[in-house]
C-alpha cells in the first residue's frame, strides 16, 4: 500500500461524513457516525503525513500535492476543535467537501513528483511552512463559515426557510466564527512570514514570485482584520470576502506552483 492510499481512504471518509450531516440537514435523523467519520479520515490523513514526513526526514511540504493535502489536513483540525466548542457540529456539512475537493485536486491533479533540488534543510524552514499551512487551514475553515452565512442570509432574505435553516448555527455566530478563524490564520500567518523571513536569510531560496505573493496575501488578509475594526466591515461583506479570498488563495496558489 503507498501512502497515497491513505489520501484515497480519506476522501472516502470525507465523503461518506458530508453526506451523512448533509442528511441530517434535509430534516431526517442525525447520525453518529458524521463525527466519527471527520476524525477517522483526520487520523488517516495524518498517517500519510507522518509516512511521508519519515521517508523525506523533513516536513512533507516540498511539493503542491503534498501543500495542498496539508492545507486541508489543517482545515480539518480547526474543525474537529472549532465545532464542539461552538457547538456548530453542522460544519462538518460544508468542511467535508471542502476537504472532499481538496483531496481530489491534490489526487488528480496535482503534482506529486520530489523536487529536482531537495530543499535547503532549516528548522525555520520548517517552521515557517508549517505554520503558514496551518494559517490557511484557518482561512479555509473561515470560507467554509462565510459559505454558511451567505446561505442563512440568502433564506432569510427570501422568507423561504428551508429544515435545513433550524438546525444551522445563528447567523450572528457564524460571523464571530469567521471572523475569528480569519484572525486566527492572520496571526499565524503573520509568524509564518517572520520565521521565513529568518529562514530566507539562513538559506536563502524562496522564489521572488513566491515572496510577492506571500506578502499580497497576508495584506489582503490584513485589510480584511482592519477593515473589521476600523470600518465595521461584518456580516455579508466580511464571509463574502473571506470565500473569495481564499479561493483566489488557492488558485494563485496551483498556478504559481505550475509556472514555476
């Protein structure tokens, strides 16, 4: 079995959890294996995380498969930590198939061949990937609560409530959640960009390209915290700027790493 059985393992479980909750959404049961089937493609995830990281001796990062499977892995955390503590086990309907999505790009699409040239080897190397990963796991799972509100607010706007509309998370917090996550994934990212900073002038390879488009998106993510506190920029404007900002995060993100 190679490690990439495990991604294909943790599709499946994705999958079979967003279809499960998605169920319950449509007004019929809750089922409890939703949760459990979150944390079985975690733990899955994990392992092939763990696998490639001990064959490459360093942080699986080194190529746009292994990020992108990162970035969802990290997705996923916020969730399985996010969800019980807001009591919005229902996100797991709208992080499954972002976690779904992710896996099958990264499968299908993605290049999974080992660098040329391996990697300069640097513990703020390390860091600062690791810690900018998990800043966009934040982000995504902020996308996958802007996703939400827009949803609430589009039946409220309609007067035409679905079941569904009952069981989601109140729309007020649904905006502390993403506003938060968006705070969150900017200080992380804030620390990733320090420690790469600390790392480029240890070894020195990171891409011009690559540093332009680090520091657009953390002032892109920047204004968008500002935004917040200087101009009440909340609610509808806030979760519409996070979905389209981290989607434009993952675009540019696969096309900068095809050009490259």
């Amino acid at each position: 079995m190679t490690d990439r059985t495990f991604i294909w393992l943790t599709v499946a479980c994705y999958a079979v959890a967003g279809a499960l909750t998605f169920w319950r959404l449509r007004g019929r049961e809750a089922h409890p294996l939703n949760y459990a089937l979150m944390l079985a493609g975690f733990a899955l995830q994990t392992t092939f995380l763990y696998w490639r990281g001990q064959n490459l001796q360093r942080c699986p990062l080194t190529n746009t498969f292994e990020t992108t499977v990162f970035i969802a892995w990290a997705a996923v955390l916020f969730y399985l930590l996010i969800g019980p503590a807001y009591r919005v086990s229902f996100l797991g309907a709208f992080s499954a198939p972002l976690a779904v999505a992710l896996g099958l790009i990264a499968l299908l699409g993605l290049n999974d061949s080992p660098r040329v040239t391996p990697l300069s080897r640097s513990a703020w190397v390390d860091f600062h990937a690791g810690i900018a990963i998990l800043a966009c796991g934040a982000f995504g799972l902020a996308f996958v609560a802007g996703i939400m509100y827009l949803v609430q607010e589009r039946q409220l706007k309609s007067r035409k409530l679905s079941s569904s509309f009952l069981l989601l998370p109140p729309i007020e917090q649904l905006d502390v959640i993403n506003y938060r996550l968006v705070l969150l994934g900017f200080i992380m990212l804030t620390a990733g960009m320090i420690g790469g900073f600390i790392s480029y002038r240890i070894v020195g390879h990171w891409t011009r390209p690559k540093i332009v488009w680090a520091v657009v998106v953390w002032l892109l993510y920047g204004s968008l915290v500002a935004a917040r506190h200087r101009w009440s920029v909340r609610g509808r404007r806030s979760a519409l700027i996070s979905v389209v900002l981290f989607a434009l995060v993952l675009i540019t993100f696969w096309g900068l790493n095809a050009l490259r």
